[in-house]
C-alpha cells in the first residue's frame, strides 16, 4: 500500500505496522532454521543432559561462531550421542541428566 507521508515529504512503500510485522516474520524464520542445525550449550545442559564436563571432553574444538551463544552442529552432537565413549561417560557420570534419581524428601515432606 503506497501512501504519501508529510513528515518525510515522499512516498512510503508500506506502513509501519506491515514493516513491523515482515521484520517478526523474517526473525522467525531465522529462529526456526537455526534451531533446525544448532543446539546452544544451555539446550544440552538442560534438555539434553550434557554437563560442563561433557562438552568439555566431547565437544571442545566444535564450538561454532555464533556470537554470545555458544552453539554446537546437532548433527556433530549426534554423533556424538551414539559413541560408546559417550554413553560410558553419561553411565559414569551421576550427575548426569539422564542418571539422575529424584531428590530425598526431608522430615518435614519438603
């Protein structure tokens, strides 16, 4: 929709309600296809299971630039999932995610 704006003297292209709304649109999709070839280390800490340890033995030289996050290939994670060594070091581990038994109550229940 071209209309004429009279702050700026000049024809507009869009309104700023559509320009708002292209630029939520193309961030989304962004999200969407970098979600679909990264995982962020808090992703696999707290939905993956990793520890800090973890990633820094299995993970260490794949740290991918992606500004303040730190993020990893899924597909190099993958693999890395169905190693032996890995599920050795996740079985070893008790403080994995994966290992990890439900909290004692105390006296009062809590």
């Amino acid at each position: 929709m071209e209309y004429w704006d009279r702050r700026e003297g000049r024809y507009r292209l869009f309104s700023d309600g559509e320009r708002r709304e292209y630029g939520r649109k193309k961030a989304e999709e962004m999200r969407e296809k970098w979600q679909k070839t990264f995982l962020s280390k808090s992703t696999l800490l707290k939905v993956r299971g990793w520890t800090e340890q973890g990633i820094f033995r299995f993970l260490a030289g794949e740290l991918v630039d992606a500004g303040p996050i730190h993020a990893y290939r899924i597909s190099v994670i993958e693999k890395i999932e169905a190693s032996k060594a890995y599920k050795d070091f996740m079985l070893a581990n008790p403080k994995g995610k994966r290992s990890k038994e439900p909290k004692a109550k105390n006296i009062l229940g809590l």
